[in-house]
C-alpha cells in the first residue's frame, strides 16, 4: 500500500532525528526555515519560574517550540496573530529580567496552538487571549539575527493580499537558497565528477521542504535547508528503475525517482523552480538510464496486461503513475475503481455479474435518478458546462479513507482538527451507498482498497475520532457482511478486482479515467464532465497576472482534485481472457471433436510443445546451409512432411530443394523477372509463386509444369496469401485482390477462370499481406509506413495505422489474432491491438528488420545485416543476437512444433535451423 509504506518510511526518519516535529504541523505552503535550542521560560520572574527545553522552530508562517519532554504539548503561534516580537527587555518591557534571560526573545500574541501533548496524536487545543511567551536560546549571539528573521516574516504573513503574503515569503526563501550552497563533502566518493547543481524543493504529502540538488556521475543528492529530517538524501544512480516528469501545482516542475519496479511509492519527488533545471535534470538521468533500464510506456504496459503478465492491478498502478498520480501528491493521488457493487450480502458471488459496479459508468451516473437531476442542471448552465461539481480523486477524499494511519495528514489539512464523527469514513456499505446516492458525492477509491494492509481500516492507533449521533464512538471501519475480518475484506476486493468479469471490464473504466472518454464529446456522451479547472490544461497559471488570483486559482484546483494526464486517445483494448480466446478460433474450428480426449490431448500436446519450443527460442543453432540461387532469396515454402523445400529469388527461379538428399531438385523459371514469394496448397500438389512480371505462376509438382498463370495486377506482385479457395495478392498498384477459384487440374487443360471478389485500395504501393487465424481479416503495409487492418467478410478497412517512417517489411498476426506486429524499414517492431487500431507497444534496434515469426509474446526476426534477433515483447528487450547469414535475413519459414526454422537472405542461401533443447 503506497500511502502506508510513505508513512512508515516518514516514521523511520523520525527515529533517526528523535523528534515528534513534522512538516505535517506547518500550514500548506508554508516552509520550515531554522531551529534553535532553546528554553521556553514559564512564569517569568516569579518564585514559580520554570524552564522547558527544547527546540525552537522559524517557519514561515508560524513558530513552533518542540520540548524535549514528550508529556509537554508541541506549542505552535502563528505569526499572523502576533502582536508584538523582540528582545525580551527591550523598550522597558520587563527591563528588570533583561540581565536574568540575556538570550531571550518575547512573543506577545492573541491566540496558541497546542499540540501532540504526552505524544498524542489528537485535534489541536487552542489558547486565545493576549499572552507573552518568552524563549531563551542557547546562543544569545544569535537572538539579534532570529528577531529579525521573526519580524520579516511577521510583516510578509500580516499583508493584506495573500498574493503579496506569498511573493514576501518565496522572495525570503529564495534568499536564504541564494546564500547557501551544497555541501560537497558529504559526496559519497572523493572521485566523484559534479555534473550540476540547482535548488529545488523535496515534496512530501501536503508539504514540501526546500533545498539544493546536486546530480555526479553516480549519485542524486539532496539537501534540504533546514536539515530536516537528515542532512542528505542520496540515492544512486545504478539503483534508479523509474524517473517521470511530473505536473506539481499545475506547473511541469516535477520529477519522480523510483528505485523500485513496481512500488507506486517512489525514493524521492522533487520540485523545481525552473522548467529547465528539471528539464536537465531528467535528461542526465534518462540518458544514464538507457544503458541500464529499458523505458516503459502505457502502450508497452497494456501488451504485458493483455498477454497476463501484469495483473489489473499491476496495469492500474503503472497507469496511474505515467498519469502523474503519485502518493506525494494528495491532489494527485492514484485512483482505482469500485469494482463491487454488493455490500449487503452474506457471500460475494464473483460468477454473478449482478455483484459488480458497472464499469463502463463514472460514479456520478451509476444512479439514473440522481444522473437524470444533474443532466437538468448541466442543460441549464452557462458555459463552461460541467455535470459534477466535485471530483472522483481529492486530498480531503483521500484522507478520509486513511485517517486512520494517517490522522496528523488530516489534520494538517483541516487546520487542526477531524471531520465531523458522522461524516468520517465509519462503514465500507455506507459510503458505497453515498457515493450512488450523495448530491455530491461521486468518489472513487484508492490502491489500498486492494492491498494487504489493513492498517487504514482499523483503529490500532487508538484515536479518539469523536462520537456519532447514535451516541457510538468512531473506531474501526464497518465492514460488508461477506467480510469476516478486515484481512478477509483485503483478500475478497483484490479476487473481485482480478475477476473475469473485471478483467473483460476493465477497459472501460480506464477509457472513462484515463482515456479517450476523459474529455471532448466523448465525455460528454459517457456523461463524464467535470469542473473545467480539474483538467491538464484547463488553465494557465503564468497567464494569470493578478498575484492573489493565482494562488486562489492553485489552492481552488489543488483541494478541489485533478484529473489524471490523458493517457489514451482511443478505445482501450479489452484484456484477454479465456472467454475471448475462443473468439479467436478459426471459423472451421469444430467444438465437438476438441472436446473429444484424443483430440484434446493432442491439441494440449502441440500447444505445450509450442510453448516449450519459443521459450527456448535462443537456442537455435545453425543446422545447415546451401546456396542455391543466384540472386536474393524471397520466399520460403515446405511440403507437410518436410522432405521437399520451395524457395523463390530475384533470380527469377523457382527451385525445389531435397532436405533429404541435399540435393537441388529442379529450377522453373516463368519468366525474366524477379519472383517475390511462394506458397504450397492444401496436397502439396501446386506451389504459387508470385513475380514482379504483375503475374501469379501456378506449378504442378507432380507434373512438373506451369499449371496456370494469373494475370490480376498492373505492377509488380509483392506477397501472396491462400485460404480455403482463395487467392489474396498484394501489388505495388497499390491494391490487394481476393480471387475465388482453383487452377486448372490438368496442365495443358483449359484455363481457370479466377474470380475477382473484392478489391482492397490503398494509397500506395503495398509490400506486405498476413490473414488472420480465421482469415476474416488481412494485414497490409504499404511502401510510406502505413499498416491497414481489413474485415474480409465486408471488405472494409478496420483500422489504418501509419506506425513506420519508411516501408512496412512484414506484418503477421498472432496467433490468437488479438494483435498484429509490423516490421519497418526504420527498425520498428510495433504492435497494434486488433480491435481498436491503438498501437500499444514499439519497440526499436538499429538497423532494419526484414522478416519475422511470432507467438505473440516473443518474436523471432531477420535483420538487415544478416543476425537473427530474439525480441521479448512484454520485457521490452531484444534477448538474443544469433549469428546468421552475411546479407540481409529476407524470408523465414517455422514448423508447426516451432522447433524447425528455415531463413532465406540476400546472400543467396537458405539456412537450417533447429532449437537444441
């Protein structure tokens, strides 16, 4: 649980500084300046004088004196209500007891904050009234200085304008910056290279602490100004998986370090005061991390969920991370969805569709009655329109969940004191009930909801939340009847968030959140509009001249929530599951005989040893080679049982090889032009061959002659597909034709007629084609980069992706035809999901990538230089380089265990290959 492990981290620093101070006793946008040991004097003068010790705290709003004793109160006074600050004795005010207290400092004020008395964590008590609090410190020479300090920040916070209070205070800071430095002794090494230094703040949940950021050839370092709570934050480099630029008050001056994979808590959240300082920052850590952690995406993210690697709530983590939701940043802060919906029963049903919230809704219209009163409302308002005027995601709803392991957050939020006892978070069944019903209640939930700790839902801190109106006290949280302990609540969210129905829901949640539904007409339709201010962009602080406006404006939208950065401007594809599997099946694919036991044990066996054969893809190891042709070879296809191998070239020839004999078998040559491709039909009695003459050749093997010849296209023909009777030809008339018919039986017979079924236009000249498991649909990609997804059944375009900056190689489907790869000119392997066109993962090598086999998750390809390449998809990694021929790799052929492989390349061979288990 993010928010859990941050405070338990914040505990551990506490013990190492011994102190029950924390940012979290500062007011928002306040700074901690200095400390000073010090005395606070009680009954001054008097027989019943005491003295406290402690530490005495400038902050920019407020002085804060922490005694050593933890049964004292912290006591806080806030400068605005101070009426009087000097030297005690000074003006003849108490002249008598100047000798007595030489060090000393009086503070006359109306009004006093005390806090955390016996180490407590509880609502602040306040003390009003004209009082004199007077503290000696330690070093007197130092009283003159802190005075003066005092009195500064005393005239910035009593400024009429909060805007002129702000500027006063960052001008003080900035100074205070300026004439310190980093201290670069505490460098980890004597050899370690500077590489740049800049100020910078450290934010925390609520707060932020300022400091100076130092950046060497191994290490981050930070040092906050007032060495709270250490003198340095370090980390190293060789250890950072993770960095993000993040938006922080609105403003692109953020940037998150993860030492971590999957945490969502991050090792350090900075805050710039220039863009460019981050901007530098990010790039020098960036490029040391390229050689070290392969950069993740959301795309890449959504490929490793599709496939299973990532479970929804691994993907719901990394997305709201790259949509700069962070657990430093409470306005920000990472949201998940309800995903159950019954809280009043006994049991959770999770076969029952009727458990589940309805996923494909924001919270605000899950109620039609309630969506029917803010349609009305949202009709009648002037623009800017919205329909909920609160948020999903805020601090305050963030807060009320955790108060129970975060109450000093609360706290520091709400000035001192908790939430009224009836509106805390008491029942897991009544705020479900309030967030479906609730005039403005439309939140969602948090990761924690899905972890495993379930500190935020019981009262093990004791705290005294108040009393509800029934007369009961607020302690642990009431849990759904199907819940028999907090722990069992845990467990029952995340089997319901990993459930089928979530998984073959999920999408629409995140098109809602992070989406293409997130904004434009599209929310408006899902009715999921909110407040204009909430969105990225939605206004320009810099634009805003007016001092007091702009700090309005930011606390406005910093309380009010933020929504997360759009991640996604299409349909997000659906996650793939047993149910959807099966809609993959080929169209021929009967039930019936799979479920028979030697069929289904035989289908289990190939698809095992498929498996087997690709997870152990790099260890192919070359088998034999022959040089067979003259010029480059094109295409590659193998008779059912092996023994007879058809290769194509730019020789012109076609050439039937013996694996069995190694011997060349015949050479047919159609014509004086190239052949670009080859395949066998059903019997292995016909090979196709396809030729740049603009001709299909048709030979019989058993014959030995040209059976048929197709003259369908008006310029060269690239690539040829077959299935079930029909011919699909792709050209570089920039179309590709499905012809109906079989060639003539006899050689020398009358010719076929081929019929024309459709005809599929593109812009271009096309170079590659693949069908689809089921051959309902058919891949292309054409000479300018662009990869087109056709339904066959309509001859109509799915979707058209222009994914490459040069000519599209290869494209094939995976076998579960959920996805398409497309190899490029430019050394791109991007994938593209099937049913909604977005690219979801790409990755690149150097050179180009001519020919590829894939299983969907790892891929086989031919480079231009003539190596085979191991590619994991979902690592994001090239695994393997496998020596292979001497010029570019051009085709490529695999069995149907996938433990043979035959390559084909510009140095006129064909190569062997077979996986040595």
């Amino acid at each position: 649980m993010a928010f859990i492990r941050k405070k338990r981290r914040e505990q551990q620093l506490q013990l190492y500084s011994k102190e029950r101070f924390s940012l979290l006793l500062l007011n928002l946008e306040e700074y901690y300046f200095e400390q000073h040991t010090a005395n606070h004097i009680q009954h001054k003068g008097s027989q019943n004088e005491r003295k406290i010790r402690g530490s005495l705290k400038i902050c920019s709003k407020s002085v804060i004196f922490e005694p050593d004793a933890t049964s004292q109160p912290i006591i806080k006074i806030p400068l605005r209500d101070c009426i009087k600050i000097g030297k005690h004795g000074e003006n003849g005010a108490n002249r008598h007891f100047a000798k007595a207290v030489s060090g000393g400092i009086s503070l006359i004020f109306s009004q006093v904050y005390f806090i955390k008395e016996h180490n407590i964590v509880a609502p602040y008590k306040i003390e009003r009234g004209t009082m004199e609090y007077v503290f000696e410190l330690d070093v007197s020479g130092k009283v003159e200085g802190v005075v003066e300090t005092l009195l500064q920040l005393h005239r910035a916070s009593c400024l009429d304008k909060l805007g002129d209070q702000t500027a006063m205070i960052t001008a003080i800071l900035q100074s205070r910056l300026a004439r310190t430095s980093f201290d670069k002794n505490r460098f980890q090494s004597v050899s370690e290279k500077l590489h740049m230094e800049c100020k910078a703040e450290m934010v925390t949940p609520l707060v932020t602490n300022p400091g100076h950021v130092c950046i060497t050839d191994t290490n981050l370092y930070f040092q906050p100004l007032n060495g709270y709570p250490k003198p340095m934050v370090q980390i190293t480099l060789h250890d950072v998986r993770r960095i993000y630029k993040r938006r922080h008050g609105l403003m692109p001056l953020g940037l998150e370090v993860f030492c971590t994979e999957d945490d969502l808590c991050s090792d350090v959240y900075l805050k710039f005061y220039e863009r460019q300082d981050r901007d530098d920052l990010y790039f020098y850590i960036a490029t040391y991390l390229e050689h070290h952690v392969a950069e993740r995406t959301a795309e890449g993210y959504t490929l490793q969920w599709q496939r299973g690697l990532l479970s929804n709530y691994q993907y719901l983590l990394h997305l709201n991370t790259l949509a700069d939701r962070s657990c430093n940043d409470l306005s920000q802060y990472p949201v998940f969805p309800w995903v159950v919906g019954d809280y009043s029963s006994s049991e959770l049903d999770l076969s029952n569709p009727g458990t589940f919230r309805d996923l494909s809704k924001p919270v605000g219209a899950l109620n039609k009655e309630r969506l029917e009163r803010l349609l009305t409302r949202y009709q009648e308002m002037p623009e800017p329109k919205f329909m909920y005027g609160s948020h999903y995601s805020s601090p305050g709803y963030v807060l009320f969940y955790l108060v129970r392991i975060a109450p000093e957050y609360m706290l520091c939020l709400q000035n001192g004191r908790f939430d009224n006892a009836d509106r805390m978070f008491n029942s897991i069944a009544e705020t479900w009930k309030n967030c479906l019903d609730g005039a403005t209640d439309f939140k969602e939930l948090i990761p924690e909801f899905y972890g495993d700790d379930v500190s935020f839902l019981v009262n093990r801190l004791k705290l005294d939340l108040g009393k509800r109106q029934g007369g009961q006290m607020v302690d642990d949280v009431e849990l759904p009847p199907w819940a028999r302990s907090p722990e069992d609540f845990l467990q029952k969210s995340r089997d319901a968030l990993e459930s089928d129905y979530v998984s073959e829901h999920l999408h629409e949640w995140i098109d809602l959140v992070f989406g293409y539904k997130q904004k434009g007409r599209d929310a408006v339709g899902a009715h999921n509009v909110f407040h204009p201010l909430t969105y990225e962009g939605g206004v320009d602080l810099n634009s805003i001249e007016d001092p007091d406006e702009k700090v309005a404006m930011l606390t406005q939208i910093l309380e009010f929530g933020q929504t997360p950065k759009q991640l996604f401007v299409t349909p997000h594809p659906r996650r793939i599951t047993p149910k959807f599997k099966s809609l993959a099946q080929p169209s021929g694919y009967n039930a019936s005989t799979a479920d028979a036991p030697g069929e289904e044990s035989f289908e289990d066996l190939t698809e095992e040893s498929r498996t087997l054969a690709w997870s152990n893809i790099t260890r192919l190891q070359l088998h034999e080679q022959h040089k067979i042709h003259k010029e480059a070879v094109t295409g590659i296809a193998v008779s059912r049982s092996g023994s007879s191998v058809f290769t194509t070239s730019q020789d012109s020839t076609l050439k039937m090889f013996s694996k069995e004999s190694k011997m060349l078998q015949r050479s047919i040559s159609f014509s004086n032009m190239a052949l670009s491709s080859c395949l066998l039909l059903p019997g292995d009695a016909t090979v196709v061959s396809s030729s740049w003459d603009n001709n299909v050749y048709f030979y019989s093997i058993a014959f030995g002659r040209r059976q048929d010849t197709l003259m369908g296209h008006d310029d060269a023909v690239s690539k040829i597909c077959w299935h079930d009777n029909r011919l699909y030809s792709a050209s570089w008339d920039s179309t590709v034709k499905v012809w109906s018919g079989v060639p003539a039986e006899m050689p020398g017979s009358r010719r076929h007629q081929f019929d024309l079924l459709a005809e599929l236009e593109h812009d271009v000249s096309v170079d590659t084609i693949s069908l689809s498991a089921a051959s309902t649909l058919l891949v292309s990609g054409t000479k300018e980069g662009t990869v087109t997804i056709w339904d066959l059944t309509a001859a109509t375009v799915l979707h058209q992706i222009p994914c490459h900056s040069g000519t599209v190689c290869d494209t094939a489907f995976s076998p579960d035809s959920r996805h398409v790869l497309s190899a490029g000119e430019d050394g791109c392997l991007n994938v593209v999901d099937v049913q909604t066109g977005m690219l979801i993962s790409s990755m690149t090598s150097e050179e180009p990538q001519r020919c590829f086999l894939w299983d969907g998750n790892s891929v086989l390809s031919g480079s231009q230089s003539g190596e085979l390449l191991v590619w994991d998809l979902l690592g994001g990694k090239i695994r393997e380089r496998i020596q292979g021929h001497t010029g570019a790799v051009t085709c490529m052929w695999m069995n149907d265990q996938c433990s043979s492989v035959i390559t084909g390349g510009e140095d006129r061979q064909i190569m062997f290959w077979k996986l040595q288990y």
